[in-house]
C-alpha cells in the first residue's frame, strides 16, 4: 500500500433519518486530535457565508458547573476565565439571557448568538475528542466532522509546540495524551458511527494537498452550496486564534504544504508510536490509523505487558485532567484568581486563555 493510498478515507454510510440540520442551522462541531489540523480547517469552513463556528469555545467540557452547589450562577464568568472564550469571540457577558441552569441550553444560547439566526453555529476543539458522544447525546441531529493526522505527525507536532513559547503544550505525560488521545478519539467516532449519527471524516493531508476537493465533500455533507473561497485562507477572519508560534503558519494566508522537518521525537518515542499504529492497523485491517508515510521496516506492536502499563497511565491522566476541572468548576472566583497572581509563570489554565480584555457585544467576525 502507497502512502498516498495510506490517507483515504470511506465515509460511513448515510444517517437515514429526517434530516433537521439544514432546518435548525446546527450545531456543528469540528473534532481532532491536537495539533492535527482543526484550526486550519476552521478558518476554511468559517469562510463559508452560512457556517459561524467558535473557535475552540470549549463550553462542552463545563458540565460540572451546571451541577448542584457549582458556581452555575456565575458559569459565564468561570468559563470566560478558564478559556478566554467570550473576550476573543468578542461577545459581552452581559448580552447572554441571566438565569440559564441548563447546560445544554447554555451551549445552545451562546453559539446560536455569536452565529445569528442565518448561519450554521456550533464550534471547533479538539478538547472534544472523548466527549462527542455526550454531545450527540444533547443534540441528536448534530453534525460531526472528524480531522484524522497521522499519530506520527501529531506526536511531532505536540512536541515543537511545547519547545516553542507556549507551555501548555509543554506539560507532563503530553506525549501520552497526543498518542493515546488519538485511540480514544477513534473509540468516540466508532460509536458515533454505530448510533448512525450525521459524521464525516477528513484527513490532514488530503485537507492539505487538495483544500477544494475536500471543502466540497464537506458542503455536501452539510448540504450547503460549495463556495471556492472556503478552499482558501486568503482574507480569511483569524481573530479568534491566539496569537502564538505554533499558529504562525494558520494565521497565514497560505496553505502550507507537507514537509519533512527534522526529527523531534526521541528513537524511544518514535518506536512507541510505531507500535501502536502497527496494533492499530491490526485490529483495523488497514484503514486507520491513516499514515503519511510508512513505517519503518521492523516495526512491531507493543507487547500486553506495555499496553496495559501505558492504558493504566493513560487512565491516570484523564482521571487527573477531569479532578482539575471539575475542583476549577467548584472553586470560588477570588480563589482561581489568587492562583493566577501567586503563579510563578504567566501559565493560563486553559491554552486559549486569553488576556483580561473589555467586551464588545456579540457579533459574528466577517
């Protein structure tokens, strides 16, 4: 098998249900593994005149704060402070209905104002990867797209992240959660699949290689009309991005083709992501993980003594990434922002954080 034959995809077969998406303008949510190309494929799908998504708006990983003796009454302002959502979104605390306890209706309340009433509302983040069926459980008619990297690349792609000025990527057992996150990602497609919910599948390097031929399978997933500018980053809106090194290249108004850069993973770690795309592809019979090259000759699968050591440490971090946010979601304000200032490092508590900033009202970027 050629590794340009190694990255296409057969999309499952069509939900036959009644269709109310176009009805009901969403939601839509975007989902890959980090550093996989989800941002990239925002500022394309954002280009279409009918699709409004926010930008890794994370209010999906908040449903503890919608729980008994949470901080619900002041969920906006524990979310804004995690994340930075409302401030790079540009929407106004105030502007969001007070009185909300409902999670669902919360998600609902600010992705359909920050889309408005005409275009497809929902959101991008790769933070979804092990919640998307909590999310089709909310909205049954959602629509999903999934953004596959070679797990190589993804590893590769964590690590120059973490080495450049940005240090959430640079925490503990990131490695671990690149890796093993992809598996897990794969685990939530595969039960959207078997509830024959609306997903579609896209990977990387297609997206890279041939942004046209991609962005018109996507319009026709979503039923809407195929617009040439979404195949293109050129005049595209980007405001919602962090500014930071490793978004240089999707804040750009290039596509930036593949290239071989300079090994970044140790042999140690480059030999255990090997062996796990050689299970994978077992257990598979071929078709994922989808690679960009093959592997090196002499690639063998992990043994059953490794795969359980690295499943139960996986399980510890997840476990340790779900207490953090769940303590944040209980945690008094005046205690979170005590932290932030006794901090050593201006280090947010969420990648996207965002400086403390004046609101402006709600309003989609053009």
């Amino acid at each position: 098998m050629t590794a340009s034959s190694q990255v296409k995809l057969t999309q499952p077969p069509a939900n036959d249900a009644a269709d109310s998406f176009a009805i009901g303008n969403g939601p839509l949510f975007v989902v890959g593994m980090w550093r996989s190309g989800t941002s990239l494929f925002y500022r394309l799908l954002n280009r279409h005149p009918q699709i409004a998504l926010m930008y890794e708006g994370d209010l999906g990983l908040f449903r503890p704060l919608f729980f008994p003796a949470s901080q619900k009454s002041r969920w906006t302002e524990h979310w804004d402070f995690w994340s930075g959502a409302l401030r790079r979104h540009g929407i106004d605390p105030n502007s969001i209905p007070s009185g909300i306890k409902d999670f669902k209706t919360a998600i609902e309340t600010v992705y359909r104002a920050y889309a408005g009433p005409n275009a497809i509302w929902g959101c991008k983040s790769p933070n979804y990867y092990d919640r998307m069926d909590m999310l089709h459980d909310m909205f049954p008619d959602a629509r999903f797209i999934v953004i596959w990297r070679d797990p190589r690349d993804v590893c590769r792609s964590v690590s120059r992240a973490g080495k450049v000025d940005y240090s959430w990527f640079a925490r503990r057992w990131m490695f671990e959660r690149a890796l093993f996150g992809c598996r897990l990602l794969r685990q939530q497609y595969d039960e959207l699949v078997r509830r024959k919910a609306h997903v579609h599948q896209v990977t990387y390097e297609e997206l890279v290689n041939d942004p046209t031929g991609v962005m018109q399978g996507v319009s026709e997933f979503l039923n809407l009309p195929f617009d040439p500018a979404t195949a293109s980053l050129a005049g595209g809106d980007h405001s919602a991005i962090e500014n930071a090194a490793h978004h240089e290249k999707v804040k750009s108004d290039r596509i930036s083709k593949l290239e071989d850069r300079d090994e970044v993973l140790s042999r140690e770690e480059l030999d255990r992501v090997e062996s796990y795309i050689r299970l994978w592809q077992d257990e598979f019979r071929g078709v994922w993980p989808t690679i960009r090259e093959p592997l090196r000759p002499g690639a063998t699968k992990p043994s059953a003594r490794q795969r359980f050591a690295d499943a139960l440490n996986y399980r510890r971090i997840l476990t340790w990434d779900r207490l953090r946010l769940g303590i944040y979601c209980y945690a008094p304000m005046w205690l979170l922002k005590q932290y932030r200032k006794l901090a050593k490092k201006p280090i947010p508590l969420s990648r996207n954080a965002a400086p403390q900033a004046e609101a402006e009202p709600v309003t989609r970027a053009s």
